[in-house]
C-alpha cells in the first residue's frame, strides 16, 4: 500500500514537467539584443577602421585575422563579455570604450570611440549569432 500522501506522490510527475519546459526553453535561441539608435551596418565599418581585427577572428572581416583576443564570431549569443561581466549593451559599450576600467589586467586596450560609435559597434557584435 502507498502510505505517500498525494502531493508527494505528484511531485515526481511535477518535477519532469518542470524539467522537460526548462529543456525546451534552452534550446530556443533569445532574440538578438537591440541596442536602440545604434546602426549595426556603420558598426562594422568602425570597427574595421579602429583594427578589432588586428587582435580578433572578426566575421565580416576577411584580413587581419587577429588571434590574440579570440573569436568574435558567435558574440551575440554569449552570455559574458571576455568571460567576466554581464553580455549586456551598457556594460558592452563600457567595455569597448575602456575595458582597463572594467579589468586593468585585461590585454584589450581603451580604444578611441565615441559613446555612439560604440553602441554601433555593440550593436554589431550582437548580429554575430
């Protein structure tokens, strides 16, 4: 006889609906973050100006194919930005101003870009699904 009361003996069924909905929920991509005003077009043409190349595996970019920094390609699904802070368009656009304020020891460099010239460029890292 099942002495189990009748909630403890739904909860196996509950925990695999709940688990089978967190499954399918990570296999939908999230919709690509939208930095409002920003031109993802006129953020390539910066960021092939100002040399993310020269240190960065750059889609869109066929010469340099920079090493140093890793990969960009696939950015705008990634959850952090150079493995440490939030994936999110303020912090980004920190990060691509002047990444020694976020981390002195990083090996990115400040770079000369104005606040909207890096919301164009975030704003084009993000289509690198």
């Amino acid at each position: 006889m099942d002495r189990r009361s009748p909630a403890t003996a739904v909860w196996p069924a509950w925990l695999i609906v709940v688990a089978t909905l967190s499954l399918s929920a990570c296999a939908e991509k999230d919709p690509p973050r939208v930095i409002s005003g920003a031109d993802a077009a006129r953020g390539l043409v910066i960021a092939e100006r100002i040399g993310c190349a020269a240190c960065h595996e750059t889609p869109g970019v066929s010469w340099p194919s920079g090493r140093v920094g890793g990969t960009l390609a696939g950015f705008g699904e990634r959850p952090m930005i150079a493995g440490r802070f939030p994936n999110q368009p303020d912090t980004l656009v920190q990060w691509l101003r002047d990444a020694p304020s976020l981390d002195p020891s990083t090996g990115m460099p400040a770079l000369p870009l104005t606040e909207a010239e890096a919301r164009d460029v975030a704003a084009y890292l993000y289509t690198l699904r």
